[in-house]
C-alpha cells in the first residue's frame, strides 16, 4: 500500500519559530554513554585514538628539553657531533609526531563520519515509523536540521571534540610538569598571567555557548520557513505574496546573521585578548630569565626551551575553550537527536500477526477519533464493507470522511471503538502486511523526482515491468506515457511537475494497481481531472473493484451512484445511509446535496459557483 496525504501549508512568520536553546553539560555522562553505543562496532579504532592521544600528548613537550640540552651541552661546547646527533633525533621526532597527526586527524574523522552515518540511518528510521500525527506537530524543517545539521555537528565531537581536549590537556600537564622540573621559578614567572587567561576563558566559553545556541535555532527557524515556502512556491505567487514572504524571509535571515556575527565578535575579541595575554607572560619570563643568563643563575639553552614552553602552553589553553563549545553544541545536538530517537508518543506500533490473505471486511464498531484529543472528528461511526461491495462517504469538507480512510490504513489511531479486518482487530495485524492490502489513491497524488516506472514500484523489486505495463493497460494510461520521451523510463521531476493532474492521477492509479490490494480507496481521486480523463479512470475503477473491497469518498454524486451504500457525513457523524434512489427518496441531506449539485451543472457557463 502507498498513499500519500494533501499537503497542508502554512506561512509561518518569525514569531511562530519555536525556540531551541538548550544549552547542554559538557560532560553529560548519560549522552557521553549513549553515544559510545554507537562507537562500540568501531572500538578497535577508538581505543588506537587514545593511545595517539596519550603518545602525542608525551612527546609534543620534549621538543623544548631537547632544544634546551643541545644548547646546553653541545652548542655551547662547540660539540658539533653531539649537534648533528641532536638535530637527527629532533628530525625524527618531528617525523613521528607528524605520523601522529596523520593517523590521528584521519581515524577521528573516518570514527565520526561511520559513526554519524550510523546515527543518520536509524534516525531517518525511527522517523519513517512515526505516525502521521508526528508530522503534523512538527515543522519538516526542524526534522531536516535534525537529520542533517545536527548529525553533522555531532560528527565535532569525534573529530575536534572530546579526543581533541584530552590531547590538549596532557599536553598542558606533561608541559607544566616539564616546565617544574626544569625550573620552578621561572615556571611561576610564566604562569602568572594564567589566571587572566582563564578568566577571559571562561567568560569567552560562556558567551559563545549562548551565540552558538541562536545560531542553531536561527538555522532551525531558516530550514523551516525555505522548506514549506519552496515547497508551496504556487501558493506565494497564486496569491501575490512574494513581497511579503521575502519580508518575513528577511527578519529571520537577519536573526540568523546577528547570530553568527555575535560569535564572530566574540572570537574576535577573546582571541586577541589571550595573545596579548600570553605576549604578557613572555615578557615577563625574558625579563627574569635575561637577568639570570646574564648573572649566571641559569643557562641560556633553559631560558630558549621556556620561551618555546611557554608559547606551546597558552596554545592549547586557548584553543581548549572553542573545543569546549564544540563538544558542547555537539552534546546539544545530541541531546536532540537522541530525544527524538527516544520519542515513543507517535511511533508505530506494528502487530504480530501476518494473515495468508485478507479478503477485506471492513467494520467500524462505535469509533470516536479526535486528532487532539479534544475536538471530536468522528463521533460513534459503525459501518461494514464487504468484498465485492462499493460503499461511499459523502458530505461537506470537514465532516470527517478523510479521517475514516487514516484510521483503517493506521496513520492515526483511534480514541474509542474497535476498526476489524476479516473479524480481528487491526492493532493485531502487522502494520507492513496490512498496509500492504490496502490500496489508497488520493486526490493531492505525489510522485518522487524519479522515472515513471521507480513511482510505480516504488522500488519493490517483485513487480515486474510486465505487471507495470499490464496496470497501464487496465486503467488506459500506457498509450500517453510511451508517447513521452523514454516511455516509463521518463523523468517526471519533482512532484511531478512535468504531468498534468489526470496523468498523475492514472499513474496513482497503476501504483495501487501493481500491489493487488484487498481493499481499495478512493478519496476524492477523480475530482482534479477533465470528463474523458474522468471517464477513463471510472471504466478503470471499475474493473480495479471486482473481487475487492471498494470504499469511495467523493464530491461528485455521479460517481457513487452505483455504490451499494452510502452513507452522508455530517460533524463527525453519520446522518443518513441508504442506496443513492433510497436516499434521494427520503429527501434529507443528500437529496439536497444532489439538487445543489444538478441545479450547478445545469448552471451557464460563467454562472457557476
């Protein structure tokens, strides 16, 4: 079964953006431990990450005591062996520690990348389990920052993250602890400005933690309004309301630009703030440390390696708190994600059981259903349908006949009553293999920028081209898609834009078809179509309902009038049920409907509503 629902299109302004300015906890074990989960299949290359991590961060600082001993003793001894030695073991050292780097920034983004891909498969998942009533509370736009944006930021935690602050800090420790063992006063000289390092840090961290939060929401709030506004582009200009629009358009872009430019000043300003900061502690420490070369308190060579000391020290201290707000807006978006991945409210919960064949009766017993729980759409319906009978709905828009055909295809489910398939319930069926039996065509028909044929299988490759071809035959489609260039092979684009509504309406039609469902339903699928198109797709309707379950929902009487019950709709609630000379007979509600409809299509052209 495959079926797919009238687009509903709003145009939100930037009020009506939901907020998203979670600021998440750096070290939130819980996160931290879910995500590990999906580290686990590649654990060999995490666990070879942090041996990298813990040998870079060893072998970084030695470069300046290795520096300082040749001056020492080699240079300033006029030994140019034990120089050339030197250099060669600082050349080397240097070869390694690239090797490091190397493997390390490469297996960090492959561990991210496989791991994100990961996340994003079982994301779009549990997604695509999710009821349609998920997808009218949430904005598409924020499910596509969800799917693409925040899997992407979480891919910044393998690979400029958490690996990348550990680095960071044992190589602060290992430096510090060089620094000490080398000389402890001129340590305490180097560190001095420290503290207005880390205060500056500190409140540089917290600042951008805010900016970088709007920014994501802006991104959210931006994917939105493009989404739906692209999306129904036809409505804008229908309605001549590109100026507007691009207004509105204009207000977010312009959060979203005062957003990123908020986190540009801040890098902007802390970043020289820390360098005159650490020009500072430089300073101090050639102002000690020249006074004690000059007095003999110390060498020359120890003075050099805390020069180079201290420029690796406020390195990494600098750079530790942009990684930490990368972490932190990659804990943030996981958070998100895998609030989503938690969400059971709208999931699909599918039964056991799988029949060998439905022979499609259909009964409503006593069936409330409100879409917010509320508002009662359906109120006490009970009907049945049986093979090889035609029942139909009619009514005025909003009575509650589109929600009928939601509730037996389990798009939504229902507050009240019990809806059976062949005497079970049909909670009980596995939601595969009822869907399956249940062939839907709607009047709003939705076709994937794909070949005629890819819209017609849907990629399900026990259908045949055969099958395609003969379901084209049957319902008198074949003859205009091989006039197109390259026949079923054609392109249609997006939504099918380069069809017309009856043609997209026939290849609905084939799609429904090649599925040999028990039950087929028609909403309103002959309303948007020319009278030959009309009266194609009728002889085909016709032949499509032998031996099956037929439920019809129309405006146009004229179709229904064979069917073997009809039953009119009024708020929720059926008024009258009878056969089309029954209810005309008993000249209530759908009398008067037909009389309207008949006193329309005798009407002048030009005089009609």
């Amino acid at each position: 079964m495959f079926a797919i629902g009238n687009n509903f299109f709003s145009f939100p302004t930037p009020k009506m953006a939901q907020k998203e300015t979670a600021s998440g906890n750096i070290f939130d074990s819980k996160i931290l431990l879910r995500i590990y989960q999906f580290v686990k299949p590649y654990q060999s290359v995490f666990y070879l990450l942090i041996f990298l991590i813990l040998l870079g961060g060893v072998l970084t600082p030695t470069r300046p005591y290795l520096i300082e001993y040749t001056i020492d003793h080699h240079i300033a001894n006029g030994n140019l062996k034990g120089l050339y030695q030197m250099i060669g073991l600082m050349l080397a050292l240097a070869l390694v520690q690239a090797g490091i780097q190397f493997v390390q920034a490469y297996f960090s983004d492959w561990l991210g990348q496989n791991v994100i891909r990961d996340i994003r498969v079982k994301l779009f998942r549990h997604i695509l389990g999710m009821r349609l009533q998920f997808y009218d509370k949430t904005p598409v736009g924020r499910l596509i920052t969800r799917t693409v944006s925040d899997v992407e930021t979480l891919a910044s935690v393998f690979s400029e993250g958490l690996a990348a602050i550990v680095g960071d800090v044992l190589q602060i420790i290992f430096i510090v602890a060089l620094m000490f063992y080398t000389d402890w006063r001129l340590s305490l000289i180097s560190l001095a400005t420290l503290p207005l390092l880390l205060g500056s840090t500190y409140v540089f961290k917290e600042k951008v933690k805010v900016a970088f939060n709007e920014v994501r929401t802006a991104v959210s709030n931006l994917n939105s309004f493009l989404q739906e506004h692209i999306t129904g582009m036809n409505i804008v200009q229908i309605f001549g309301a590109e100026a507007k629009e691009n207004t509105k358009f204009q207000e977010i872009n312009r959060e979203h630009r005062k957003a990123h430019i908020k986190s540009v000043f801040y890098y902007s300003v802390y970043f020289p703030v820390a360098e005159v900061i650490g020009a500072m502690g430089t300073g101090l420490l050639v102002w000690y440390g020249a006074r004690g070369v000059i007095h003999d308190d110390m060498t020359l060579g120890t003075l050099i390696a805390f020069i180079l000391y201290i420029a690796m020290f406020f390195r990494p201290v600098r750079m530790i708190a942009d990684r930490f707000n990368t972490l932190q807006m990659g804990i943030v978006s996981s958070d998100r994600i895998l609030s989503l991945l938690d969400s059971q409210e709208f999931v699909q919960q599918s039964g056991a059981y799988i029949p060998e064949n439905i022979h499609g009766d259909v009964v409503f017993e006593n069936v409330w259903f409100a879409y917010n729980d509320e508002n009662y759409v359906l109120k006490n319906i009970n009907f049945e349908a049986h093979r090889g009978q035609m029942i139909a709905f009619v009514g005025a828009t909003g009575a509650g006949k589109s929600s009928i055909i939601n509730l037996l295809s389990r798009f939504y489910e229902i507050n009240q009553g019990n809806i059976k398939l062949d005497g079970k319930d049909i909670r009980e069926y596995n939601l595969a293999a009822l869907r399956e039996n249940i062939g839907v065509v709607l009047q709003d028909v939705f076709l994937f920028s794909a070949s005629i044929m890819e819209n017609i299988t849907l990629g399900n490759p026990n259908i045949s081209r055969e099958t395609v071809i003969a379901a084209a035959d049957l319902v008198g489609a074949r003859e205009f898609i091989e006039k197109l260039p390259n026949g079923f092979d054609y392109n249609v684009m997006e939504r099918g834009a380069t069809l017309s509504v009856g043609q997209r309406q026939l290849i609905s039609f084939i799609r429904t078809l090649v599925y040999n469902p028990a039950i087929i339903i028609l909403d309103e699928a002959t309303s948007s179509v020319d009278t030959e198109t009309e009266e194609l797709i009728q002889n085909a309707i016709a032949k499509m309902m032998k031996g099956r379950t037929a439920i019809v929902i129309a405006h146009r009487l004229a179709t229904i009038q064979h069917a073997d019950k009809i039953f009119v709709l009024d708020k929720g609630e059926i008024k009258e049920t009878g056969t089309h000379e029954q209810l005309l007979a008993a000249k209530g509600a759908y009398a008067h409907l037909h009389q309207m409809q008949y006193k329309t299509s005798h009407l002048p052209v030009g005089e009609r509503g």
